[in-house]
C-alpha cells in the first residue's frame, strides 16, 4: 500500500465536507487544533454551502473535493463532518493526480465511502475524528490524529473484554463503519478483507439490521478469510418491541462461530468520545490476551 508523506510544521490542510452541512463556526476548535500544531488552513467552498442537508449539491462538492486532491500544496483533506452524501460523488473524482501526489484523507463514518475506494487503489488513509464535533473528543482522541499524521507512536492499548476471542494476528487494517461497508458490496469501491484485519463500527442501528448487515458481508465472503476482527463502538443501538434476542457481541459472535480469529470488542474507535485514529491499509498486529488487547502499527 502507499503511504502519503507524514504532515511537518508548515504544511497545509484543507477541511472539505463531501457530506453533511457544516458552518465555520462549527470548526473553529479543530482550526485552534491545527495552529496549535504549526499547520496552516485552507477551508473548502463546501464549508457554508447548503443543499438541504447537504454541504452544496453533488457537484459542488465534488469539485470542491477534487480541487484539493489536485493541489501539490495541500498535504492532507480533513472531512468536516459526516452524516450521508459521500457515495453520491465519489464517482465524480479523478484520482489521476492524487496517485501521484497522494495524501492523507481524513474521516470517518460517512468517509469509509473514500476509505474504501482508495484502499482499493492502494492508498492509505486516516479513519479519525472529524472537525465538526472534536471538541467533544477526549485528548487521547486528538493525540492520536496527530500522532498519525506526523508519523509518531502507533500503538494503543486497552483492558481486555470478557466477550472476546483471544489470538493473534497480523494484517493490513481494513473497514470503517458497517453500514457504509455494508452498502458498498458489489461495487468498484468494495474492499477486498482476504488475510486482512477487519474493523467495523456503527451507530444509531437496530439489532436486526447489525444482523442483516453482517449476514451479507458473510455471503459476500468478507468475513470468513480474516486474520481478525475490530469491533469499535456499537453506538446508540436500538431494540423492536419485540426484541430481537441476541446483543451486538452476541449476533457477532454467532456469525463468525465458524470462523477462528481473534475478535475484539468495545475498541476505541467510531461514534464514541474516545476515537482514536486507525491507519488504514497498514500493516498492524493484533494481540488480544484476557488482560489486554494491543494494536501495533508497522513504521
């Protein structure tokens, strides 16, 4: 996979939404961010512009988008914010530029549409907190994005749960939110989780669809040639009147029952406060035991 040069002092970021709606007001604590971090600024046209809930229509955005990627001075694209509109101009992008002036593509949530298309060029990119809700972020979130794009220390670690399976593992990092992973099947933009580690989060979903999402994936073979599995935060979840009668570890756990990899639960990463930032499309080793579990990324 190819790797975007790491950010210096000095570089330039530009801030795009190529989703929902977002006011420069809203930025303003990821703009305190980055002067903190001696990087300078440039805000897309797509910040302020409105099309419903849309930052601009599909064009605009897209334009705004690929006017970046084009610029040899921006050294990385920071998504604004989520919510939904990615898939409706990720086929409007040229990346004949950016295969040969590449650089960090930063987001999450609506953002696995990019994640996953670039992996599939052979790029890596950032899954990381975006700028409209940092401020709600603890700092480890923010130490995170920063060590990653300035090539420091990759390694977390957390307190292992009673609901994982224990192992280890070795593989390029994949994925990104579920639902987005989910509605990409079939499509160019598809990932490949063939002797990959696959992370996945959601939020906002009821139990049955988690189900019905993972059970596609499953018929798609995404999940049965895994070196392992990242569960982040399963946020928000929602139950039917009649309850569907298994948890999120639980649905998870009964479709890879065939499987024998080692499965992650409750990892810091998604639609949390704590979301730290993921490197995806390197190499990293996975070790789960019953008192921790370790990502490491390869330098």
């Amino acid at each position: 996979m190819i790797r975007p040069n790491y950010l210096q002092k000095g570089d330039t970021v530009a801030i795009v939404s190529t989703a929902r709606k977002v006011s420069k007001k809203e930025l303003i604590p990821a703009l305190v961010i980055l002067k903190n971090w001696k990087l300078n600024v440039v805000i897309g046209t797509s910040i302020e512009a409105e099309e419903h809930q849309f930052a601009g229509n599909d064009n605009l955005r897209a334009s705004d988008f690929q006017e970046m990627l084009d610029n040899h001075k921006i050294k990385a694209i920071w998504c604004a914010r989520g919510g939904y509109g990615s898939i409706r101009m990720i086929d409007l992008l040229d990346f004949s530029n950016f295969k040969n002036n590449p650089k960090w593509i930063i987001g999450y949530s609506d953002v696995t549409v990019l994640h996953s298309h670039l992996h599939q060029l052979g790029f890596e990119t950032l899954h990381a907190q975006m700028p409209a809700s940092i401020k709600t972020k603890t700092a480890a979130c923010v130490q995170s994005l920063k060590s990653a794009l300035f090539g420091n220390n990759t390694t977390i670690t957390i307190p292992s749960e009673v609901s994982n399976v224990t192992g280890n593992a070795k593989g390029l990092l994949v994925g990104g939110n579920l639902s987005i992973l989910y509605s990409l099947c079939g499509s160019s933009s598809s990932i490949s989780t063939k002797g990959k580690i696959l992370f996945i989060e959601d939020l906002d979903e009821y139990l049955y669809h988690i189900d019905r999402m993972l059970q596609n994936l499953k018929r798609n073979g995404m999940l049965d040639q895994l070196e392992g599995l990242i569960i982040g935060g399963m946020t928000q979840m929602h139950d039917n009147d009649i309850p569907f009668g298994q948890s999120v570890e639980e649905i998870i756990l009964s479709i890879c029952d065939d499987y024998n990899y080692p499965i992650v639960f409750n990892f810091p990463a998604g639609h949390i406060k704590d979301n730290r930032a993921l490197i995806l499309g390197r190499n990293a080793e996975l070790i789960i035991s019953k008192t921790e579990t370790i990502l490491t990324f390869d330098s």
